[in-house]
C-alpha cells in the first residue's frame, strides 16, 4: 500500500479581473512656441504603485507614470498616467501577497501604461517616447532592504 500525503498545500491562483486605465493628464507648456525651437530635451520619469484590498483577496493595483520633459529649464509637457487593475490573490501567504502587489503586478501594468504615455506624446505631436522597461522585481527588493534598514535604524 502507498502511504498518502496528508499535509497538502493550499492551492494558489492569481487571476487579472480587470485591466483599466484610471486616470490620464496631458499638459502642454509654451505651445506653439516650443515647436519653433531646437529640441533638446530633458527627460525625467517617476514610477509611483499603490495598492487597496477591495475585498477578501482582491486587490487593486495602480501603477502611476509620471514624465516629464523640460527644455532649457522650462517644462515642455507632463503626462500622468494611472494604470490599475483588478487581481485576485487566493492561497498566497502574507509575504507572496506583498510581492505581486508590489512586483508582479505592477510588472503586468506596465506595458498598458507605456503604451498610453506614447499615445498621448504622440498626440501631442512630439518626438515618440518609448519608455525602457523597468525591472519591477529589483526595485521591490530595494524597497524591501530600505524598509529593514530603516527598522534597523529605529532599534
């Protein structure tokens, strides 16, 4: 006879309910102006994620991309875009939990809201941006070094 294993895991499953783009700003500076000078542009681009239980193991997560390009110390444009989604997270423990809001989800984001940033540059008709992708997994980890050296600290 075999013997059985009793101690079986609980299943996990990750599920995308939604994808959806939560919120979109486009503001244009010195226009038409700054289309008669020479571009030379200064790009900066800030990542923000947060996340909201909306019910037991669904999560919303939003990923926001902000960039923002300057000529001359003068902003040119600033395009915001809040890409969210809806995932559902059954059978993960605490830590697997914080590592697909923080990470996996985000990483999943990312590529929708790319594509909304190049659209709306686009419209704007300046020079296409094709934002580089990010590495969601190491910026997690750095945060989560930051958040126990900080623990550290206060001990």
């Amino acid at each position: 006879m075999t013997e059985q294993n009793n101690t079986q895991q609980p299943e996990t499953q990750f599920a995308i309910q939604r994808i959806y783009t939560k919120d979109v700003s486009f503001e244009t500076n010195n226009v038409p102006e700054i289309f008669t000078k020479q571009w030379q542009p200064d790009l900066n681009i800030e990542l923000n994620s947060s996340s909201q239980v909306l019910s037991e193991n669904v999560y919303e997560i939003a990923l926001r991309v902000t960039v923002t390009v300057k000529q001359q110390d003068e902003v040119v444009y600033i395009c915001e875009v809040t890409q969210a989604g809806i995932f559902s997270l059954i059978g993960f423990d605490e830590g697997q939990i914080q590592h697909c809001v923080g990470a996996y989800c985000p990483n999943i984001l990312f590529p929708y809201a790319r594509e909304v940033v190049s659209s709306l540059v686009n419209k704007g008709t300046f020079p296409q941006v094709n934002l580089e992708p990010v590495n969601f997994e190491a910026l997690f980890i750095n945060y989560l070094q930051q958040q126990a050296e900080s623990t550290e600290t206060l001990q």
